[in-house]
C-alpha cells in the first residue's frame, strides 16, 4: 500500500509543486493522476520511489516512510517509466530491458527468455529488435521498450508517467485524426460536424484528408477508405500529403491481394517510414481486439505477423514472384 500523509514538495526558489497531498492507494489498485502540465503530477510520482524527496509529510510503502526503505532495493522493486522513455543509448535493446534483472542476479538465460517475451508482449520482434539500439527506434517503439524494461523484473509497483501520451508522437496529424476516428466508428460512417471538430483537435483539415485519399465526405457523412478502395498504382515517392495511414492500408492492400514478395517492395520504398507504418498498424490490430471487429483485425494480425520476412525481403531487395498470401487468424 503506498500512503501520502501531508506530503509537500517545495523546491528552491519558493516554488511549490506538491502542497499537503493525502493519498491512498492499497494492493492490487491502479491509480490515474489527472490534471494540467505542472500541478505536480511527476513530482508526487518520483516521492513514492525516492527521486524526489518530500519537504514535509510522510510518504509510506507497505507502512514504511520511503526515506527509512532502503534505496536500491526501493528502487529495484519498482518498475517506472520516464515522460523521456531514458533508454541508456549505448546499450541494446534486450542490455536495457535485462538491466534490473542483471542487477539483481537472474541467469543469462531467464533474462533472455523474459526479454523475448516482454517485447512480444509489447508488439515488437525479439529476432528484429532485440540487437538494435535505441536511435534505430522511432519514439513510440522506445517508448515500448521502455515500458517492457519497467516489466522485466516483475516489479511489485509500476509507476508510468504519461507514458501514453506520447504513443502517436511519430504520426502525422491526418493519421492521429484517422486512429482516432477509426477508434470511434471503424470504417463506417459518422457525421462531418463531428469529424470537423475532431480535425481541428488534431491539427488537420477533412479537405485536406479527402485530398491525401484518407477519406470520403458526401450528405453530411464521413467515412475512412477501406483498403480495397485504394487505388493500386498508388506511389509514395509521388504523394505530396504522404501518411502512416496510407503506408498502412497500402501494405495491406498489397499484402492481401499480391503477397508478402509485393509487400516487401513497397516496405522498400517507404524506408523509415515502414517501422512507423507497423507501429500503426499494432494499435490497428489492437483496437480491433478490443472492439470485437474480426474482419479488421484479420487484417492487421496478418501484416504483423508478415513483418518479419516483408522486412527481410525489403533489405535484401530482391523482387520475387507475387504469391497472394491466405491469411490466418
């Protein structure tokens, strides 16, 4: 149980971050902190693992005031993910999720076995990613990491600190606006007055998604283009309004009509943009699990699970002979 008992922060100069904070949070509970940048909300984060001590009051875990915890164990039986992800950049993405374990002594091979899992658990290939480091990583997929490294040693606390908040940092505004609205009414239609307002939210314009090709507006309604609806002679290079959505649903397109030997041309010509195109397409997959749309997320699974040979394809450049893939779920 962690307990805040009156706790305040005041830090020099007079400024007070955390003013006479009473809290209780017991085992087992997940807590939310809302409020606007800089009420305090990190800052009551890092009291409970001691990055930030507290001015006055008490704050306890387990009935214990943290400044009398001892603090490397305090700290190694937390697991806690950074607003900056913090990745240390000369290690490898499975040296940064083994750390903890390392640390507190586990076996060589219990820490690669649970490094494989947690990056599977966060949608990422441990055979493509588990040797990388961190500046190959577009922010979202650091920001995976981060939270499977905050997993590794099956902490008896997690501390996130807006770590959500940051997962559509690497798309662009027409496709935040299409996840989101694809969250809300999939590939169905829904009023325009509702899509406008979710457009200027998100820093874009339905004229402007209409022209990129996102999207469909007649009679009041809106709707996303369904992958099928795309045209086939469709060319990154030459799209002047280019979107990880459209990376996405072409991929798809592709990979359902010509296989994974054409997908994997088109991966090739996406470059960069292919990781940040299977970032997409993982909360796709996602939100179809969640919201029961089968058809969907058949089509999402599927290019997940190609990924790992569409890129081996992609980076030995070779055209092969397109094979129409039979898709399973």
């Amino acid at each position: 149980m962690i307990r805040f008992d009156q706790a305040s922060k005041i830090f020099p100069g007079g400024v007070q971050a955390v003013r006479e904070l009473c809290l209780e949070v017991k085992k087992g509970e997940t807590l939310v902190l809302l409020g606007s940048s800089g009420c305090g909300k990190t800052t009551t984060l890092k009291m409970i693992n001691r990055l930030i001590e507290p001015t006055s009051g008490a704050v306890t875990v387990d009935g214990t005031n943290v400044l009398d915890h001892d603090l490397v164990r305090l700290r190694r039986s937390m697991g806690y993910v950074f607003q900056d992800i913090g990745l240390f950049p000369h290690l490898s993405i499975r040296q940064n999720i083994e750390l903890v374990p390392r640390l507190l002594g586990w076996p060589a091979e219990r820490r690669r076995r649970r490094a494989d899992e947690l990056l599977e658990l966060v949608g990422l290939d441990p055979d493509d990613f588990s040797e990388r480091y961190p500046d190959e990583l577009s922010g979202g997929q650091q920001q995976r990491v981060g939270v499977a490294r905050a997993l590794a040693a099956r902490p008896y606390l997690l501390l996130l600190d807006e770590v959500l908040a940051e997962q559509e940092g690497d798309f662009d505004p027409d496709s935040r606006w299409a996840l989101a609205w694809f969250e809300q009414s999939g590939f169905g239609e829904g009023d325009y007055g509702v899509a406008e307002v979710l457009s200027k939210a998100k820093d874009t314009s339905i004229a402007g998604m209409m022209e990129s090709g996102l999207l469909v507006s007649k009679k009041g309604k809106v709707r996303l283009l369904r992958p099928k609806e795309l045209p086939a002679d469709w060319d990154p290079a030459a799209d002047k309004r280019l979107t990880v959505w459209e990376m996405v649903h072409h991929l798809v397109r592709v990979l359902e009509s010509d296989g994974e030997g054409k997908a994997a041309e088109l991966a090739a010509k996406l470059g960069a943009g292919a990781e940040t195109a299977r970032e997409l397409c993982y909360r796709l997959y996602t939100i179809c699990e969640r919201k029961k749309r089968a058809a969907e997320a058949l089509s999402y699974n599927a290019l997940v699970q190609s990924w790992p040979e569409i890129t081996r394809l992609a980076r030995k450049g070779v055209k092969y002979e397109a094979k129409p893939r039979e898709l399973e779920f």
